[in-house]
C-alpha cells in the first residue's frame, strides 16, 4: 500500500522564519525523484531550490506563488511505496517503490535542521479506511485508499489549510463526505498538533491560525482569535485580520465583539495619508530594512572623508590589464587597498559584542562589497579577501555579482563579512554616509572617479579625482585611528607603489 508522506518547508538555516513561494517546480500527479527540487522560495537573504527527501508521486501541494510560509508549515505530500495491489505507482518507478511496507526511502539531509537519515522511526502510518468510491490517484492503476477523518481536499490543494483534530475527536460524517466530493483526487494527510480543523471556529474548539507570529501578535496585544473570522482561505485568520481587529474600537462591555472590517473598509484616522500604494516591508527588502534600522539603534557611527588624486592607480590598472592576462577590476584593486589598511587598523576589522561587552577583533578578512540587483540591494562576502591577489579578488566579484544579478546567492554568500567596500561611485555621485553594516565595525565608501583641477607638484593640472568616505563605530576606535585608516587608504590610491610593502 502506497504510504502517503507530509514534506514540510525545512530550517533554511541563518534564523530565517519564514520563505515566500516563487515558483513551483512539480505539478500534483508528478512523479519526483529523491532530493529532487520541487519548489523555489526567497527568504530575506536568498533565493533557494528546496529538494524533496522522498520519492514518489505528488498528491498535493500546499500555498500559492507568492504565499509565505513559516518553517515547518505542509509544502507537499507524496505517496510512495507500492500501492495494495502491487501495482507500480506510474510509468517509471519513482525511488522509495521498493522500500519496506510501512517505511519510505529518503535522502541525507537535505538542509539545515532537516534530514531524513534517521527519521523512519518517527514517521507516522496512515491508516486506510476501505473506500466507498474511491478517487484514482494520478498515475495509479489501482484504488487509492480512501480520505481519512482529517484530510485535505482538493487536486492541488494549493490553498488548503493542514487539519488536526483536538484530542482525539473525530470528525463529523458529513464534512468527511463533502471533503471527498469537493476533489477528483483526495489525499490523506498526517495530522499535525495545533493546525486547523474547521474554518468556523466554536468558542471552545481550535483556533484557525497557522503563523506563530500571527498568535504572538494577538497574545502580546490581548485579543482572543476565537472571536475573529478570518478573510483567508477556508476561514484561516491571517495577520491582517488581527492587525484590523487591533484598530478597531473597543466594543462597549456586554455587546458582541464586531468582526474585523476588511482593508478597503477601515477609515483612516485623520492626519494619515488615505491615499497612496503600500508596498510591503518583506524579502530582500524587509531584511535591508531590519538590518539598516537595527544599525542606526545600536552603533553609533561617525564618518570621515578626503578626497584622493586616482590618476596614478588607474594608470597602474591599464598597465596591469594592458600586460595580458584575465583584466583586473577597479574593485578589485580597492579590495586589495582595504586588506592591506586593515592589516594596519585591525581596530576596524572587528565587531561588538552587547552582551559580553567585548570587542571582537578577527584575524581574517571577509569583505562584503554592496551590489544593486533587481531583487534589490545585496551585499554578497568574498572569504579570506585578505589572502587572495587582485586577480583571484576580480574572479571573485565576478562570481558573486553575476550569482546575485540571477539570484543565485545562497545565505552562506550574504553573511559572515567583518569589513564592507561600498562603491557607489557606480551610480554617478561624488559622496556618501554610509550606514555600517550591522554587525560589522566600519564600512568605506568610494565615488566616483571624475577629472577635475587639481594641484599637481605645485601646479594646477586636471587629475583623476575621488572622494573615499568611511563610517565606523566609535566604540571600536577613536577618530586618530579612523583618521589614520582613512589616510592610508587615499596614499595606497594616490601611490599604489605604497602597497608594495605589504606584498
């Protein structure tokens, strides 16, 4: 008999809470391999293909493009295993068919916090109930085993909200019977502790919530969730529901608790805009947002600035590149002038740690370097900038940029920087204030590179020009060694013969 297994969206590692789905890569009625990619989502650092650990056919499929998920919510179910009669699942014989009875064939881990290696003892049967008319699974040349009492209905069941039972209460025969009906094909799903059995929750029944943050959210501010109807699908309350609940006015003592108005209801309070398109504060975007604000709460940063004649280093580059060889990036070039400064002010290759009131100076140089994509704006960490020459630190950010340009950049590329090279000379401007990159200790601004007069051995001449900013905080050092980081810098870009005696 085909065992029907629940694929939750797994820790993607980094703290991260919650994925948003982005494509589908499986259709219900597929068959998939073991570690096969099955769906795409985007978390606040990356884009990442989520592998499925086991083999079998696809009978459901849990969320919309473009639906969030927190970790652990119901992304597929797929049957694997033989089927009763013996009958292969489909054409081609997905792994995990020759499993054990009662045992489905996984993978390793598959990412963080997951794995199935030394999960079949923990897996949980579902028990068949003999059917009365039951539906043909995709790819099935015999009976699929009928609906459970809790069940998810629907082929693709895109939208549909994982059930439980409180306690062992069974389910009422008539919404089994129209579960069944409401689909061409039903699949029975592991019960889940806390999920939803009814879109019309009873003042003493379960809750129709899935988020923990949506629970958080109504706990923290007091409101009882049984007393909300939720907009999403089949009654799951979402967090607009308890954010509209929570601007509501206060019922008067006695009365009934008034449902939530939907959005487009809700009268703003004066003074506020009633007009305007809202763009939410998530992905890429909210994770910019949390770190740029959790920044300006913690560190209090100074900046610095000069400005540095880059005749002599752009020449240096057009001798480099003119020598033959893989051509060598301006970036690259700054990178390697950061390096060598930082061997020099170790103070700002460091971070702070609150808690133990410590600064923690490191011994390596993991350079993170801002990059505008359409995705928005990311900063992906070459390891060890500080042992690779320019050529090695060109490739790098070739790599990078390219993998960040396709969303390709895994959390592992977006974190662990101890120094940040923003260049935003790239987009035309002279100067900046950046802000440093939580939690790291400084970060170096370059403009752009642009003729202007200058005074050259005592006569005014027209040099290559830049202004090279730096933001650091100032728990870390004092502005003598920021001073001294920064003017060391502009030598190196004014002399690039400096560098030679850190080579």
């Amino acid at each position: 008999m085909a065992q029907v297994l629940e694929f939750k969206l797994p820790d993607l590692g980094e703290g991260l809470t919650e994925a948003e789905i982005v494509r589908w890569l499986v259709q219900v009625g597929d068959v998939v391999a073991v570690d096969q990619p099955v769906v795409e989502v985007e978390t606040a650092k990356a884009m990442v293909e989520v592998p499925c650990p086991y083999g079998g056919v696809v009978t459901a499929r849990f969320g919309e493009e473009g639906t969030e998920l927190p970790v652990g919510a119901p992304l597929i179910t797929v049957a694997v295993g033989a089927p009763a009669s013996g009958d292969a699942l489909g054409p081609a014989d997905p792994p995990g068919r020759g499993a054990p009875a009662g045992q489905a064939e996984g993978s390793g881990n598959v990412l963080v916090g997951y794995g199935t290696s030394e999960a079949p003892a923990r897996r949980r049967r579902v028990r068949p109930v003999q059917p009365t008319a039951a539906p043909a699974m995709p790819h099935a040349s015999s009976p699929a085993p009928a609906p459970a009492p809790a069940q998810v209905a629907g082929a693709t069941a895109s939208a549909a909200v994982p059930q439980a039972v409180s306690g062992a209460a069974p389910a009422s025969p008539s919404a089994s019977t129209s579960a069944s009906a409401s689909a061409s094909a039903s699949v029975s799903v592991p019960v889940e502790a806390g999920a939803v059995r009814s879109p019309h929750p009873a003042s003493d029944g379960p809750v129709p919530v899935i988020s923990p943050l949506v629970r958080r959210l109504a706990r923290e501010n007091g409101l009882d969730l049984r007393q909300l109807t939720g907009s999403g699908p089949e009654g799951l309350i979402l967090r607009a529901d308890v954010e509209n609940a929570l601007r509501a006015p206060a019922a008067p003592a006695g009365a009934q608790t008034a449902r939530p108005l939907p959005d487009a209801a809700v009268t703003p309070a004066p003074g506020t805009a009633a007009d305007g398109r809202r763009i939410p504060l998530k992905g890429v975007r909210g994770a910019v947002a949390d770190k740029l604000s959790r920044s300006r709460r913690e560190i209090p940063d100074a900046t610095c600035w000069v400005d540095a004649d880059a005749t002599e280093l752009m020449r240096a580059r057009a001798a480099m590149n003119a020598a033959g060889g893989p051509k060598i990036s301006l970036l690259a070039l700054l990178a390697r002038i950061c390096t060598a400064a930082l061997a020099r002010y170790p103070e700002l290759n460091s971070s702070v740690d609150t808690a133990a009131r410590e600064i923690v100076q490191f011994d390596h140089v993991h350079l993170g370097f801002a990059a505008q994509t359409e995705r928005g704006l990311v900063v992906p960490v070459v390891r060890d900038a500080h042992a690779r020459d320019a050529e090695g630190l060109t490739a790098e950010f070739a790599r990078l940029t390219e993998a960040g340009r396709a969303g390709r950049l895994t959390p592992a590329d977006l974190t662990g920087g101890t120094f940040t090279l923003n260049n935003y000379g790239v987009f035309g401007v002279d100067g900046s204030t950046p802000i440093v990159n939580h939690p790291e200790a400084a970060m170096l601004g370059v403009g752009r590179i642009v003729p202007k007069p200058w005074v050259h051995e005592g006569e005014l001449a027209v040099r290559q020009v830049v202004q090279l900013s730096l933001t650091f905080d100032h728990r870390v050092c004092d502005g003598g060694t920021a001073g001294g980081f920064l003017r060391h810098v502009a030598d190196c870009v004014e002399q690039p013969a400096v560098l030679l005696r850190t080579l």
